[in-house]
C-alpha cells in the first residue's frame, strides 16, 4: 500500500470515525444513566433522513442539520417517555423503534425524495486548514474535515468535560447508573436524570446521522447507517464506558471500514466478513471481561420503580 493510498484510507477512517464518537458520546452518558439506547441507529437514520429532506426542499445544509437534530429529538421523547415513563424493556423498545425508523425513512424517501431529489443535496464540503493539511499522510485526515466534521469533535470534547467523573453533572449522572433507589432517597430526580440523557443521546444521535448524510455522502439512500448506530453502542462497551476508549474503538472501527474498500483496491485477498464482524468481536471481548477497566453501570437496563 503506497502513502497516496494509506493517507487516502486514514482521511476515510477518521471521517467515519467522527460520527461514530459522536453519537457514542450520547450513547455513553445514557448509559451510565441506566438506559441502554439501542435505538440509536433508528435515530441514526432519522436524523439523516430528515436532514437530507430539509437541505433539499429548503435549500440550506444549515436548515438541514437543525431538522436532522430536531427529528432525532422526537424520537428520543418517545424513547423517553416508554422507558423511563413507562418502564418499557429497554432492549425490546430499542429494535422495535429501529426497525419502524427504517419502514419510516424508506417509505418517506420514496415519496419525498423520488426522482434524484435526495442526491447531491446542499451539504458541507470539506475545509482544509492551511499549512497543517500538507502535513504527510495525517495532515488531510485531521485537518481536512468538513465544518459539521469539526461541530461533532468539539460537541464531543464538550461532553466529555461537562460529564466527567469529576463535574456535578457527571456525578449525577452515574449515581443514577450504579444506584437509582439511594439516588432517589438522596432527592435527584432519577426519571428525569435518566429523560434527559436519552434526549442528550438523540441529539448526537441526529448529528450524527447529519453528519453522514449532509457531509460525507450528501444525499439519502434507504437504509445508509447501514449498523453504524449498533457500532456505537458497541464503541460505548468497547471503549468500557471511558471517553478514550470509546475514541479509539471508534477509531479502530472507522479505519477497518476504509479497509473493507482498500485493500481489494490493492489486491490484498482478505474476506470481506471478516473485516465487517472485527468490531463486534472486539466487543464481545471487551463484554467478557478479558479487558480490564471500567464495567457496565450496575442499575444498565434495569428500570427505576421511584417516582422522581
């Protein structure tokens, strides 16, 4: 592999990346909450839909983005309300929303977008940094990104600071994770704690699939996550609930999947589904225990019967 390719397969996994660590970043703090968002990728796919929608019939990639983000909004209040509210299995309401989030996207792209209208949408095109671009082979990967390329990093290391361990809001947070009954008793509002990191998840969530849509591809194709919501999830138990983790599961997942396309390019004779299920094994073996660090929120999944 030559360095035009090499730099070409990192400028592709790092962009894959980045909306990857976005929406693991929501997806983390909802389940240190105790909310496993296994919608994610519906919310992926909802954000990207109605990102492309608005773009084109508005004419605005800026408009698109507010709409992307919005729609994942309504699918997190929903979300919400049946697993927090309703104490609804987390698990089952999470295939259930991603699999109506695709008959929904589907449909609406065959009625809304026919006709090539969802394709070359207006979108936000790569910005390259003078002098730091030219830098060899890791120059254009990080420094070449689009604008809503570099929104999702700094709304990443946002996050990262307003939830750490350290913060009040992180504290908060993980109290309701490890112990929702003592956090109750403490006086936190833990269905409202919990409410409002699903609804932080879907926000990232919708950057996310914005990101996809209106800067990497810049149109709508039925069913373009592709999985990249069940990936993040994964990058969340990969990265053992720790932001460094998480950036380099995502990081690792991103560049295996430049390579799916780059190494056919090159000869290389490796089978495609070995590439394709490398994450997943990496997060059965990180679920495993066999990697040391952080484990799982002990109250993950389990609902909260207090009435805060």
């Amino acid at each position: 592999m030559n360095i035009d390719m090499l730099t070409q397969v990192l400028t592709s996994g790092v962009a894959f990346a980045i909306l990857l660590i976005v929406a693991a970043a929501g997806e983390s703090i909802s389940e240190r909450a105790g909310v496993l968002n296994l919608s994610m990728e519906g919310i992926m796919l909802t954000g990207a839909f109605a990102s492309v929608l608005a773009s084109a019939t508005l004419d605005s990639a800026m408009l698109g983005l507010v709409s992307g983000v919005l729609a994942a909004l309504i699918f997190g209040i929903i979300q919400a309300l049946l697993t927090v509210r309703f104490r609804a299995d987390q698990i089952v309401v999470g295939i259930a929303g991603n699999a109506l989030a695709l008959g929904l996207t589907t449909y609406g792209a065959r009625i809304f977008l026919e006709d090539g209208k969802g394709q070359g949408v207006p979108g936000f095109n790569g910005v390259d940094i003078p002098l730091l671009t030219d830098i060899p082979i890791v120059g254009p990967a990080l420094f070449g990104q689009s604008v809503l390329g570099y929104l999702c990093v700094l709304v990443v290391i946002a996050l990262a600071l307003l939830f750490s361990g350290k913060t009040m809001a992180g504290i908060r947070v993980d109290a309701v994770g490890e112990d929702a009954t003592s956090a109750g008793w403490t006086g936190l509002s833990v269905n409202k704690i919990r409410a409002a990191c699903v609804l932080l998840a879907a926000a990232t969530g919708g950057l996310a699939g914005s990101q996809l849509a209106l800067s990497e591809v810049q149109s709508f194709s039925e069913n373009m996550t592709a999985g990249l919501g069940y990936l993040a999830v994964v990058a969340v138990i990969a990265g053992r609930w720790k932001v460094i983790g998480i950036v380099w599961a995502c990081l690792f997942f991103g560049i295996a999947r430049s390579l799916q396309f780059a190494l056919p390019a090159v000869g290389v004779d490796i089978p495609y589904a070995i590439l394709l299920m490398l994450p997943y094994v990496i997060a059965i073996v990180a679920i495993s225990g066999v990697v040391g660090g952080r484990r799982a929120p002990s109250c993950l999944t389990v609902p909260y019967a207090g009435r805060s």
